[in-house]
C-alpha cells in the first residue's frame, strides 16, 4: 500500500528538504506532488533521483491525495488547509496557523505521538515552531523523570528559520565586510546580521517579548504540560543553519547531572555528546543536515534547589521543520489512521 503526498511550498527551504527525508526515509509513497504559488509553476526540484516539475496549487486537486505537507507560510496556510482537509487529505502544517487551535493537535512524534489521534477534528496538524521542538525533545524525557517546574531558555537561531533571503542577506553582507563594499541593511533583517547578533525574531508583543518568545511557551505548555513556566530570549546569530539553545531547568525533585546525562542517552531522538574539554560540545555547524537533537554542557545549578543547566543544537530546517514534518506523517502510516491508501500500481 502506497501513499499520494503533495508538498505545499515545494521551492522554499523547508519544501526541498522535505522532498528530500522523505526520499532518504523510504517514506511509502507511491506519488509525490510538489506545489507552490503560480509564479512557480514549471520549476523543477528533485526528489530523490527524480525530478518533479512545479504545478500550481491553487488548480490542484486534493480528492485523492493523503497527505499535503504544508510548508507556504501562515496566510496561505490559513486559506488552504482547512479547504484541503474538507477534501479528505490530511494537512501537516509547519506554519503558526493552527498550533494554537484546540481542535488541531500540535505534535513531535518524541513528545506525544499519541495526541495525533486528535486530527480527524479538521483534518490538520501542527508542526511546532522550529525553536520549541527541538527544546521539548529534550524536555521531555527528563520532566517524566523528575517534572519540571520551570524553564528559562535563551536561544541562538540562525538566519534559514527567516528564510532563503535572509540566507542571502547575510551572506551578501558578509562578503560586503570582506571587499569593503557597502553593506545593505534593511531587509529581512532589522539591524545588521553579518557579524552581528540581534535579540529580536518576529514581532513585539505588549508585554516586551516577542512572538517567537511567546510562541515557546504556547507550544511547550500545549504539547507537554501547562503547569510548566517557561521564559525565553530569542536571538538570531550569523549562522546559516541550525539553532542552538542554552537552557536552565528547575526541577521538582532532584536531578543529578549523572542521572541526567543517562536519561537523555536512552531519549529517541537525542544524542549527547559532553565531554568536559576542548571541542568536547556541538555545535550548529555540525548538527547541519543531521536529524538528531545534540545535548551537551549538561551540569547541576547550584544557585537553585533541582537546577540543570545544558546545550541543546539542532538543524533547525530538519527536526524543527522538514524531519518533525515527515515523522508525524510516518506516525499517521505507522497507527495505520489513514484509511485511503491506494494499492500499487503493478
């Protein structure tokens, strides 16, 4: 039995590197669409050692699609998701359209795979914010062990979670420093980037944190408890792929950095790589491309009751976008809840 997978934004960053974990995973599919807006439409992306050509979403047909991963920014998100899941075909949605919507599961497949049950409601699920997802990997396992009380977190986040432009941004900018050139300011960013690091993603809200802030607390709150507090700094660096997290946790019972270490090894989707000496951590440069959420710096508080200090580093495009994207769709194929797969063709 074989799947029909449309990929919604299949031009952006985070469309091609769907395209691609699902050819790397064998993800069972029989056809693979990809879409975009009409000004997209002929381009052509590989999947695998295919190439598919663009079409337009706007004049496609969902009725015998299973599964549209839906990575075209929140607006469109809005005006097409609900219209596809009316049509029978299950919307994985990696904008903030509907992570905050009661009736739409906000899933990691490490965290609470079986909350995905909660999608035949409106036939969407929510990928969380590319920051909260590779947190809450981490979080998990050890609020399980000793329930976290409170949480504050101030993240390193590189320029792809703003987009291929701001990729472009601080790449022309940094060649601007290098042949003392002019360095263009203005764009996707708000200051300048090129060495530089700026305490600002998204937008301001009343309270002084911003969007992206309050968004780590939504989404933790929702996929793993809401009697956790949790504060977060969100900081965009230059760097062209992968977020980085430093991250204080204070706990209910005591957790020792040993016991700590231990539960993180044995946590799927985690890998912990802490030796106490130089090069002995990761960092974004070498979580690129890698699916796993690295923790290192793991090391007891001593200025709280139950504190835990640690590093946490993830390709921000994969796990905290395309990879969590393609894990929850192999969730929906492996509990077998989608009941329209069509038989291979011979």
């Amino acid at each position: 039995m074989g799947y029909k997978v449309a990929i919604v934004g299949a031009t952006g960053n985070v469309g091609r590197e769907m395209l691609d974990i699902l050819a790397e995973r064998a993800f069972p599919a029989d056809e693979v669409v990809a879409l975009a807006s009409r000004r997209s439409q002929g381009q052509e992306v590989s999947f695998g050692d295919k190439t598919l050509k663009v079409k337009a979403l706007d004049t496609y047909d969902f009725s015998d699609t299973d599964i549209c991963l839906m990575s075209a920014g929140g607006e469109t998100s809005k005006e097409w998701s609900p219209r596809i899941g009316q049509q029978g075909c299950v919307v994985i949605d990696n904008s903030s359209a509907f992570r905050y919507d009661a009736d739409v599961p906000l899933i990691v497949p490490e965290v609470n795979a079986d909350a995905i049950v909660g999608f035949t409601k409106r036939n969407i699920i929510a990928n969380p914010n590319c920051s909260t997802a590779q947190l809450v990997v981490a979080l998990k396992p050890l609020h399980e062990a000793a329930t976290i009380k409170r949480v504050v977190v101030s993240t390193y986040q590189s320029v792809s979670g703003a987009g291929k432009e701001a990729m472009d941004e601080l790449f022309n900018q940094t060649r601007a420093v290098f042949t003392a050139g002019d360095i263009k300011e203005g764009g996707k960013f708000t200051k300048r980037i090129a060495f530089n690091v700026i305490p600002h993603i998204d937008v301001f809200m009343e309270d002084g944190y911003t969007k992206e802030e309050w968004k780590m607390v939504a989404e933790t709150k929702k996929m793993l408890d809401p009697k956790i507090k949790l504060t977060a700094t969100a900081v965009r660096v230059p760097v062209f792929i992968g977020h980085a997290e430093a991250v204080n946790v204070e706990f209910e019972r005591p957790l020792s950095a040993e016991r700590a270490t231990e539960i993180l090894r044995s946590a799927p989707g985690i890998l912990v790589i802490d030796k106490r000496e130089n090069g002995g951590y990761m960092t974004p440069h070498e979580a690129a491309g890698e699916d796993a959420t690295y923790i290192s710096r793991i090391r007891e508080d001593a200025t709280i009751e139950n504190g835990l200090n640690f590093w946490c580093v993830s390709d921000n495009l994969r796990k905290g976008a395309a990879l969590n994207t393609v894990q929850i769709a192999e969730v929906l194929v492996n509990r077998k809840l989608l009941n329209r797969a069509k038989p291979k063709a011979a």
